[in-house]
C-alpha cells in the first residue's frame, strides 16, 4: 500500500504517480543500493526524455487541480491567481468546449508560448494577470489543448517530477539532475 505517500494524491500528474511506484519499487525490491540507483536513475531518464522528445500525451503530463468555486472567483485586483485558476479562467475564455465551475478538476499545462493567431497571447482578467503573457492554462481535458500551444516542457518536469522527488530521492543522497547527468558522466568515463 502507498497511503501517506504522493502517489495516491489526487492533485499529481500521472507521470507523477507512475513514475513513484517505479521510483518505490526499486528502491525497496533492488537486490543492492546500487542496482536501485542504477534503475531508479534510468527510468527517470527515460521518462524525461520522452517528455522532451513530445513522446508522452498531455494528459499524461498535466497536473489535476480542483476547483471549489468558479474560476473567475479566485482573485482579487492586486494578486495574480495561482496557475490553475488563471489557466482555467482563461480556458473558459477560449475555448467553447472548456466551462468549468465549480466542482472541475482542470489539469495545468504550463505554456511556453502561445503562436496561434486564433487565440488571445495574454491574460485578460481584473486580476494582476491581466495583459500578461499566457504561461499556463488549465483544461478538463488536456489533450484537447489546440495546436499554437507551446508546452513549456522545462516548467513540467520540474513540478511533475523534479518537485515531487526530491524528498524521495535525497535520503539516500541521490537527486532528479544526477539522474539526468549520470549517462553523461558515464559516457565521458567510459572514453576516459
């Protein structure tokens, strides 16, 4: 059982919450330290670069939220909302088949960039996100995320995967960016 541990959490990505029960099963089924080390780091790796190489849906990416109240309610003039709340707001806005209310669980897409001349580049909003470039929006139903959206695949790893393991992995003095730098060490030892 995983009860007290993110990957029953609601709010985790999938990528999230697959990743932990492979992350978990080795660490604690491994014959060695090691051979944990060796097969936690690889799978995060590859998990990585098939998030970069856009081998994974969005859904599998996005992280789910829910909503108490409307989206448009979660403000106030001087404050920006949180990323979910302002990326709904601004789904509702956009898109006719996003109208969340409250009761939605939207899934959070942070957005590198917005090139689509269809839709609006920047917030608008009574809130202090109004005018400002569109960095995340939130759907029910990511992958339905129109083309001209770029994801912002830097901002994703770090808050499905960099975020939710660091507390796993620095017990045993292991982190997300060794993982991702081992094979290059490796490959520079191996020449050496």
């Amino acid at each position: 059982s995983y009860t007290g541990i993110d990957v029953v959490r609601s709010d985790r990505a999938t990528v999230t919450k697959d990743l932990m029960k492979q992350v978990l099963s080795y660490i604690l089924r491994a014959p060695t330290q090691s051979d944990a080390r060796e097969a936690v780091y690889a799978t995060i790796e590859d998990t990585v670069t098939a998030i970069r190489n856009d081998e994974t849906d969005n859904g599998f990416i996005a992280r789910p939220r829910g909503m108490s109240k409307p989206p448009e309610q979660y403000w106030s003039p001087s404050n920006t909302p949180m990323p979910t709340y302002r990326g709904a707001k601004y789904a509702n806005q956009q898109f006719e088949w996003e109208q969340m209310d409250g009761g939605s669980k939207p899934q959070l897409l942070y957005i590198e960039k917005v090139r689509s001349p269809e839709y609006s580049h920047t917030y608008t909003a009574e809130t202090a996100e109004d005018g400002r470039a569109v960095d995340a929006v939130a759907l029910e139903h990511p992958d339905r995320l129109p083309e001209g959206f770029k994801i912002d695949v830097d901002k994703m790893i770090e808050k499905v995967i960099e975020d939710p393991f660091g507390p796993i992995l620095s017990p045993l003095n292991w982190s997300v960016a060794e993982a991702l730098a081992d094979t290059e060490q490796a490959g520079f030892a191996d020449v050496m």
